[in-house]
C-alpha cells in the first residue's frame, strides 16, 4: 500500500519534479479515521486526511485506496482516489482540484474538477490534468460536458533579462 501512496504523492512532482522525488522515503499519514474491508479490498482514510513523504503533501477530505491481492495474499494497490478539496504540495508547487486520481498499474495520475496549479508564480487553470508517468508526459483541459468550449489559462513570469 506505501507503494502506491508514494507513487500516487508522485503528482505534485511529475513530470519535471519526478526526478527529485524520494520515492523511497518514509510515507506518515493522518486521518481521523481509517476503514479496512478486506472483502471489498479497500482502504479508506477520512477526515482531513494528509499524507506526507519527503517534501511533499497531499491534503484531502478522503482518500480510498484500492487493491488485489498477489499469490501470496499480500496486498497490491490498484488505485488511489482522494476526494474533496485535493490539495498537493512540493517546495515551490501547488495543486488543487477536487478530486485526484491514480491508476498505479497505468501510472496515470488525474486532477478533476477546478484544477489549479502554482509553480513560483507560474499558473495554469483548467478542470483536468491528467499526467503520464510512463510517458512523462502531461494534458491539461479545460472541456466539460457543461462547457465544451472551455479554455485553458494560465500566467507564466518572464525572467529579467541578463547581459
């Protein structure tokens, strides 16, 4: 199950961060409350969850984590599903959205709903980001069923220029 959390926490840093991620560090979570139900093989953390690895959190109302189990009958996590007010954060970043999602056997990570993203003042907003961590590649869009003409925006600083 660390496994996928770390992975999951990968969000905040892909693609250009993933590099510098620790995916090896030690994984502490905080939850008011943790339910396990081994038959509908799911754990879920609630209220004002956090996890934390290295120097990165993410921050959600609910995380529902998912698996099956291997030949030995030790867990596997399949998906990772944080729901309301998703917040991530490594150094510089910011995200939020409200609901994040990440299929582990996929590596796709997926932000949905009121995407926000910070990075050193940089902004993109939009209501899905979906990122590839096989491909380290990245979609942002800002299409609905309600709005299908929805644009993505964002604001980008210009560096001094040096001589």
């Amino acid at each position: 199950m660390t496994r996928a959390i770390m992975a999951y926490l990968l969000l905040a840093a892909a693609p250009v961060l993933a590099q510098a991620f620790d995916s090896r560090a030690p994984v502490d979570i905080d939850a008011a409350r943790m339910d396990l139900s081994d038959d509908d093989r799911e754990v879920i953390f609630s209220g004002s969850v956090v996890i934390r690895q290295a120097n990165l959190t993410l921050n959600a109302d609910r995380v529902r984590v998912t698996y099956a189990k291997d030949a030995s009958g030790n867990p596997q996590v399949q998906r990772l599903d944080a729901l309301g007010n998703v917040r991530i954060a490594q150094d510089t970043m910011r995200a939020s959205a409200r609901t994040g999602y990440y299929d582990v056997n996929a590596r796709l990570i997926t932000l949905l709903g009121g995407v926000k993203m910070d990075r050193a003042g940089n902004q993109l907003s939009g209501e899905r980001v979906v990122w590839n961590l096989n491909t380290r590649t990245s979609s942002f869009d800002a299409r609905t069923a309600a709005n299908p003409g929805g644009r993505v925006t964002g604001r980008f600083t210009v560096p001094d220029k040096k001589n």
